[in-house]
C-alpha cells in the first residue's frame, strides 16, 4: 500500500473509472488492488475504492458508520435528492420499514410455491433451443426467463418483453448504446405505465406485489406516487436485471470449462454449489457506494467523514484470503462459498431465494436436455461499472 494512501499511482485507481475495463477482463487489476492497495483513493473522482472481501464486508454490515444515504453510485458524489431513488439508497430506520413492506412478497414460502411454474417456464425456453446450432443464450434464455418471473410476482399479465427489456436497459447506466434522449423517453414511459398499473390496484386484494404496493401503508401513511416509482422500478429492474447476467455469465463459465460441465452431469448434487459458485464468478453487481458518517478507519487508513467509499463486490469475490488459493479459478463444487454476490447485511438481497431458485431450474433443465455446451464466438460484454453485463454470449448446446 502506498505510504500515502491518498497518493496512489494514476495506475492502481483510474481503470475503476474506464468503461473498456468493465468491457474486458478486470479481474488482474482487482488482484492487483487486493495487493498493493486494498483502500485505494481515486483522486479524480474522489472515493476510496475497497477490493478486499474482509473490509467490504466490515462496512457494508455498519450502516450507523458507512451510510447508504448520500448515494451508492459513484455518480450521485456530491448529488442530494429531494427523495430515495431506490429502496438501496435508505438507511435504518427508514430502509427497515420499506423493507417490511416488500419482504412478504419474496418470502420463501411464496418463492417455494412458484417453484413449479418457474420450472414449466424455463423448460418451455430450453425446449426450444436448438442442438448443434450457434445461439446467443443471453437473447434466447438470459433475457426472456427473468422477466417472466419478475412480471408474474409484480402480478403484470399482459407482458410485452421487449418493452420491460429496454425499461431495463435505460435504467442501468452504461448498460446500452441507447442515446440520453431515448434512455428519457423509456424511463418516462415505464414511470406512467408502472404508476397506473399500480394505482388501479387500489382497493383490490391480492398477493402480488404491485396490489400489496397499491395498498401498502408505511408509518401510517399510504405510499405516496413518488414512493411507488421508487419500489416497482427497482423491482422490476433489480428483478430481472441482475439474474440474467448471472444466467448468461454462468453458463458462458461452463462453456469455457467443459470438464465442469462433466463434472454437474456426473453429480447433479452439485447444481447447488455450482449455482453459488455462478453468483460469486459473475457478481452481477460489480460495486455499490457508501459514505462515512464520521472519521474512522478502514484497514488501517484513515477516513474522513463525509468520504464515499465503493465496496468492489466483484474483487471481493476473487479475494484469497477468503476463497484459498483458488479463488481465481471457477470450480461447481466451492463449498463453503461466503459470496457477497447479494450484498452483506440489512441491504442484502431481497430477490436472494428467488435468484438461486431460477439459476438451479435452469441449470437442471439444460443438463436434462444437452449433453455439452461449447463456446461459439466470443463473450461481448458492457462497459457499465454497476452491473456486470453481458450483451451476447453466443454457445452452441451438443
């Protein structure tokens, strides 16, 4: 580490800041972070970059020290909203009353129940995936699985993919080549159809989430409009957004590592552990931000109050101090696997069980149907710093 650690070299800290790196391999810069500068001041941008799996951990389980409050990306720095745009962005004890309010919906009991038409779903979608043909999986499987899901608990019967898909896209930045104008005119249109879906649930009963949001009361009040926007975009966002690049990432991983493959299809007790292991290869959220509260230290460097800190998820997933020495390698049966794939602590992931229910059906689904999936072109991935995305990822299922 530098002796100064607010006077690291333009090298160690600039790449966080680089689309192309989020587009190619970042993983060798992480290694090198977790090295020589686990607490990494970015001078340009102003916020310390955490790439350890111990001290991401520290932070994100003391929200009274290491607030989510004053942003969670790197570029609402300096930003004050007149109102939460997500349910991430509260802190306790406001985000533990929003939290009870949704919390039902995803509860396993209900994830559970779902488990038979989650299953009828994605085996409709690897039905019909082609033996011996190139395919792009993100297009054929990745994207439409999801937002299947996602509509159904949100209780949305008449699904027009395409339209959630770009809904999606416009929300995430970096995650598409749509122009600042068009990522406008989607998000507005998702805000008036998300709205007055919602709003004529009013009154009605039901146990999806868009009729629970309709009616749901937060400290006595009834959800305000603004309120709403914040709960349906990230659900319908987070919801499908990050377990598609799980999907596509986990299966473009066993692509690239037929004797995994072999593996699963030899011990299909190991399509659990290879689900955690897909979570903690792709980490679909690369990183969220939080803020000190009051001077302190992390890892021995100091922190001024008011510092932004971003927890590096996915370097923290590679990290040897808590995955052994073989951390940099993807192997289906890692066990025990302490991910931070879903966040750590009171913002760990609400769609959790539903994540790893999805990725286990689809898994068992296509090792029922093929008996090898190779590469079939190269992986194309966005330059996004959030999300871990991934356009295409052409395979070819034997």
């Amino acid at each position: 580490m530098p002796s100064d650690p607010r006077q690291a070299p333009d090298s160690l800290w600039a790449p966080l800041d680089d689309p192309a790196f989020y587009a190619g391999d970042p993983f060798p810069h992480y290694a090198r972070l977790r090295r020589e500068a686990p607490v990494v001041w970015n001078a340009a941008r102003g916020y310390w970059a955490l790439s350890r799996h111990a001290d991401v951990q520290t932070v994100s389980k003391d929200p009274l020290h290491f607030c989510s409050g004053r942003g969670i990306l790197t570029m609402e720095i300096g930003v004050t909203y007149p109102f939460p745009p997500t349910m991430m962005h509260t802190d306790p004890p406001q985000h533990t009353r929003y939290r009870k309010l949704v919390q039902p919906g995803f509860a396993p009991s209900i994830i559970r129940a779902l488990e038979g038409r989650i299953a009828a779903r994605v085996r409709a979608l690897v039905a019909a995936l082609p033996v011996g043909e190139a395919i792009d999986f993100t297009a054929a499987v990745a994207i439409p699985f999801p937002l299947m899901i996602i509509s159904e608990l949100l209780g949305i019967v008449d699904v027009d993919y395409e339209r959630f898909y770009l809904w999606s896209e416009a929300a995430i930045p970096g995650a598409s080549d749509l122009s600042f104008d068009e990522c406008e005119r989607l998000q507005a249109d998702q805000r008036d159809y998300l709205l007055g879906l919602t709003l004529s649930r009013r009154g009605q009963s039901g146990d999806d989430l868009t009729t629970t949001l309709a009616n749901g009361v937060v400290d006595g009040d009834r959800l305000s409009d603004d309120e709403i926007l914040m709960f349906q975009n990230q659900l319908l966002v987070a919801g499908n957004e990050t377990t598609r690049n799980m999907l596509s990432g986990g299966v473009w991983a066993l692509a690239e590592r037929p004797q995994q493959w072999h593996r699963l299809r030899a011990d299909r007790a190991l399509v659990r552990t290879a689900v955690e292991e897909w979570l903690r290869w792709t980490t679909p959220v690369i990183s969220f931000m939080r803020t000190a509260v009051a001077d302190t230290t992390v890892a021995g460097v100091p922190i001024a109050a008011g510092d932004p800190l971003l927890l590096l998820y996915a370097a923290a997933n590679r990290d040897e101090d808590a995955f052994g020495p073989s951390a940099a390698e993807f192997d289906v049966g890692r066990d025990p696997n302490p991910h931070l794939a879903f966040g750590f602590g009171h913002h760990f992931c609400l769609g959790a069980v539903l994540a790893r229910l999805e990725g286990r059906l689809l898994l068992e689904a296509l090792l029922d149907r093929f008996r090898a999936v190779e590469p079939a072109g190269p992986l194309e991935r966005t330059g996004s710093s959030i999300i871990a995305g991934i356009r295409h990822t052409p395979v070819t299922f034997r």
